[in-house]
C-alpha cells in the first residue's frame, strides 16, 4: 500500500524502487501489486485521473484524517458524524479514478470498529455507489464487509433477470421492465453483479 501518494509520478518511482528489490530477492519482477491511497494530500486531490495505466496498480483508496491533517482541518466529520464536503469529494474523485484507470475502488476504513451496525450501512452504501472493497481496521469487522460486498440471493435474481430480458430481446437498446424503462448501461451492470457473485 503506497499511503500519501500525490500522483501517477510516486507509483512510476515506487515501481522502480520495487523492480530492483524484486531483482535482488529472486522474485518475479511486477509480482507485487500496489493498491495507493490517492487522496491523503492536497496535491493528491487534483491527480486523482493520473493513474491509468501505471505499473503494479490494482486499487485505489482514500484517506480523511491525512487529508483533514494536510488542509489544517480540525474535523473532518458533520454534526450528525457524515463526512463533510471536502471528504465526500475525496470519496468521489477516488471512486472515478478508479473508474478511469479500470482498477477496484476500495473504500476507507471504519474508525469506530465497534461500530458494527454503522459500519453495515456505509459498506452497502459505498457498494452501492461502486465501490468493490473496503479497508478494515480490525478483524472484528471483516465478516461484516465481506457480506456488505457480497451480493445476495435476490440482487443476482434480480441481474439473471435483467439479462434474461434482453437476451429474449436481441437486438433491442431498451426494454420496459417492472414499470421502468432499462437500456444497456442496466445491462452492463447486471451482467458485472453476476461475475461478481460467481466470485464471492
């Protein structure tokens, strides 16, 4: 995990760094995967679109209390504990990173590890937004993150059936479905939640 990262440049120079390490143990060379942490500096909040293609990357997370710590912050939480504006917008900009440079987006830690119910709720809801994984803190919540990812029964009933629609229905670039209508992009994502249970 490469933490404070400002940008495409630090993974190219940890890269480096890494070959030559891997040369020296007598392990493949690029067998070392690198998730970043790409929102834990200032500077880091403008290069989040600057990773695709950058050697080792498998993921990329984000981070509030670094972030909170580099814009001299004395909180990075609402009154109600939701993540203020600045935080929300490093979720953001990490999850469309991702997007772009086709890597898994995982979310960041849970501070209050007995927390178990809240930690429930924003897993489902962070998986909602597209996010694939989340950091833990403690072991204690690692079950509660695995099933918050895994998708359900009824959500892969309900992605067969989507893709069971269109199959009957070659051809077609939407479908009225339920009440709504449905096109490919309802498609694409009910075939992915299938690849993914087949995963889980």
């Amino acid at each position: 995990m490469l933490p404070k990262s400002r940008g495409r440049a630090d993974v190219d120079l940890l890269d480096h760094y890494l070959s030559a390490l891997e040369v020296s143990a007598g392990i493949e060379q690029g067998s070392t995967k690198v998730i970043v942490l790409v929102t834990e500096t200032a500077e880091g909040m403008f290069t989040t679109d600057t990773y695709q293609g950058a050697s080792r990357l498998v993921a990329m997370t984000w981070g509030a209390e670094d972030l909170a710590d580099a814009v001299g912050a004395s909180e990075n939480r609402n009154p109600d504990g939701s993540y203020g504006f600045t935080y929300e917008l490093a979720r953001s900009l990490c999850l469309l990173g991702a997007a772009a440079a086709r890597v898994a987006p995982i979310e960041t830690i849970h501070g209050d590890f007995r927390d178990v119910e809240g930690l429930r709720r924003r897993a489902e809801r962070v998986r909602r937004d597209g996010y694939r994984g989340m950091l833990a803190i403690h072991p204690a919540q690692v079950d509660v993150i695995n099933l918050a990812f895994t998708p359900t029964e009824a959500d892969l009933a309900a992605a067969q059936e989507v893709v069971d629609l269109f199959a009957a229905n070659p051809g077609v670039g939407a479908i009225g479905h339920k009440g709504a209508m449905l096109d490919r992009p309802h498609l694409a994502r009910a075939q992915a939640l299938l690849v993914s249970g087949k995963r889980a």
